[in-house]
C-alpha cells in the first residue's frame, strides 16, 4: 500500500513540474506586445471629485485600465496588463487624474502615459485631456468613463503620431530579444518633478 502511494506522489509531482513548464513556455512564446501599468494606489486609494452638496469618491485605476486595454489592443495588437514578472515588448505606464469643476459641470480627465522599449528605455510622455459636461449625481460613472476615453485616445493619436515609437514598436527583431518585466516597473526612469505637481 505504501508503495502505491509513494509511486502516486511521484507521479502526481512529476506532472505537476511538467504542466507548469508547459505553462511557461505557453507564456513565453506569447508574449503580449504591450503591458499597460498603472499604479496600485489607484486601485486602492479612491479620489474625491467635489460639490457644494455632494461629493463623489471613485477609484481611477478600473475604468481606466478597461479603456486603455481595449483602446491600445485596438491600435497596437495583444495588450495585457502588467502582472508579476510578466513581460512585454513595450510597456506603457498610465497616470490617470480626474477634476470635477461644480460651477460649470465639468469633467476633466487626464492621462498621462510613459512609454518604455522592452529593455526599460524611455521612448516618450504622451498626455491626453479631455472634458465631458455632466453632474455628480446619477451620471457621475459614465462622464468619467467618457472623459478618460476620450483622454486615452487622444493619448493614442498622439503615440501614433510619433515616428520613433511607431519605428519601435514595429521593429519585430527588436521584440523579439527585448522585453520589460512588471517586476522592473518601480525603477524605470520618470519625470519625477511632472508626477509631484499638481493636476
């Protein structure tokens, strides 16, 4: 019985160690083109946008994760977001920030976004703003989203428009040998004075 059980526990263990060498071979042939990264204080520090009668608190970094995953795979191929020692080819560091103005009702939504080749150069800053008309009280969720869209994809259209990044994240043999961990993210070079200012 005894050795029955010890010829199980080899087994199960040598198919263990062999589906997680499966899994990461899976992972690394497809690595995805772009990781997307976005601070966690922004997942778990909620920001108050302000009114005379009503204040509204939200979490910036869901919405704009959403957005950015599904506007950035639109523009540029398989997008994932950073997680663990994952890598990619390019990885794009978002800095969402978001003012509401009660005199006017008006949304304004800011993304500001770091782009690093997949060895940790930095590439360029691409800021996006957009303002959306709108209240605090029952479509206060949607004008956010609708205001970080519109800011993301005028962060797009800028990247777009950048014929070193464009050259970048086309040169395939590059991509090929270079790719950025998420563990790596922190020590990347930032513009240390623009993220101390305010809005």
């Amino acid at each position: 019985m005894k050795k029955h059980i010890n010829k199980w526990l080899v087994v199960s263990g040598l198919l263990l160690s062999l589906s997680a060498w499966a899994q990461g071979a899976a992972n690394t042939g497809t690595r995805p083109d772009i990781l997307v990264y976005i601070q966690p204080v922004e997942f778990t520090n909620p920001i108050k946008l302000w009114h005379p009668y009503s204040d509204y608190w939200f979490y910036q970094g869901p919405p704009v994760e959403n957005i950015a995953v599904d506007k950035l795979g639109k523009a540029y191929g398989k997008v994932e977001v950073c997680d663990a020692n994952q890598s990619g080819h390019a990885l794009v560091w978002l800095q969402p920030k978001m003012f509401y103005n009660p005199q006017v009702q008006q949304f304004y939504g800011k993304v500001t976004a770091e782009v690093y080749t997949g060895m940790g150069k930095h590439i360029g800053t691409y800021v996006g703003e957009a303002n959306v008309r709108g209240t605090l009280g029952m479509q206060a969720e949607s004008r956010i989203k609708q205001s970080y869209a519109l800011a993301i994809d005028h962060v797009i259209s800028k990247m777009k428009a950048d014929n070193t990044l464009q050259t970048q994240l086309g040169d395939n043999t590059n991509q090929a040998a270079e790719t950025t961990p998420c563990s790596m993210v922190t020590l990347l070079p930032t513009n240390a004075l623009r993220r101390a200012l305010p809005f």
